[in-house]
C-alpha cells in the first residue's frame, strides 16, 4: 500500500508539472480564459500530492538511500535542493494565487517568472528522488500511526 500511495504522489506531481509547463504555453498565447484554468488544475493536483506523500509518509515513514556510495553526494545535493525549494514553491504559488486573484498581474508575473522554474525543478527532482528510492531505497521507518 505504501508503493501504491508513493506511486501516486509521483504521478500527482508530474502531471502538476505538466499543467504549469501547459499553462504557461497558454499564457504567452494569450489565452486570459484557460490559463487561470490549468494553473488551478495544477495547483490542485499539488495539493494532492502534498496529501498523498504526507499519507505515506505518515503511514510508512521515510525510505532512505543505500545506492552507490559514489553516487551518494550528488543524491544528497538533489534531495536537499529539492526539500528547500519544494518548502518554498507552496507559499510562492500561494502568493501568485493571491495576486492572480486581487488581478495584481504585473506582481503576479514578475513572481511567476521565479515561481515557476522553482516548480518545475521541484515537480521534476521529486519524480527523480522516486525513482531512485524505488531502485536505491530502504524503509528507514518513521512515526508510522
């Protein structure tokens, strides 16, 4: 059950990058009716993802690496750029929200200029840190309820 719930975190977040990297498409094209539209799907399926992972992290605990020691610096680099940024893209998405939503526009692009390489990296990184941990990963327990 916890690969079923990691799975679909995984899924969750790639299809939340996918709709940001549409939603920009959508934007430079000018399109003011779907944009808001994907970006609010996006924004959900991140959501999702946060309560997925949370759930499997709540229930299974933490994996942790045992891969390649040669490999073990670059994973770590990965993993924390990945945590600090991913604590980051939340309040940052918000943000936009919030000014979309006040139709703040020029705030809300010059902070989506910021944001969403920051969501990208971190959609695109966590996918990454899946599929390590499916190959180079153990149960490391956790607090498990």
């Amino acid at each position: 059950m916890g690969e079923l719930l990691g799975d679909i975190a995984a899924t969750l977040i790639a299809l939340s990058g996918l709709a940001v990297v549409v939603g920009v498409v959508l934007i430079k094209r000018k399109d003011r009716v779907w944009h808001p539209r994907v970006m609010l799907v996006a924004t959900a399926l991140a959501a999702l993802f946060l309560v997925f992972y949370l759930l499997k992290w709540g229930l299974y605990g933490t994996t942790r690496y045992v891969g390649p020691e040669e490999w073990r610096v670059a994973y770590y680099a990965l993993l924390i750029s990945h945590t600090i940024l991913a604590a980051l893209n939340g309040p940052l998405v918000l943000w936009l929200l919030y000014n979309a939503f006040k139709q703040r526009f020029s705030v809300h692009k010059a902070w989506a200029r910021w944001t969403v390489p920051v969501w990208l990296y971190v959609a695109f990184t966590g996918w990454v840190i899946d599929l390590v941990l499916k190959r180079y990963g153990e149960p490391a327990g956790g607090i498990g309820f």
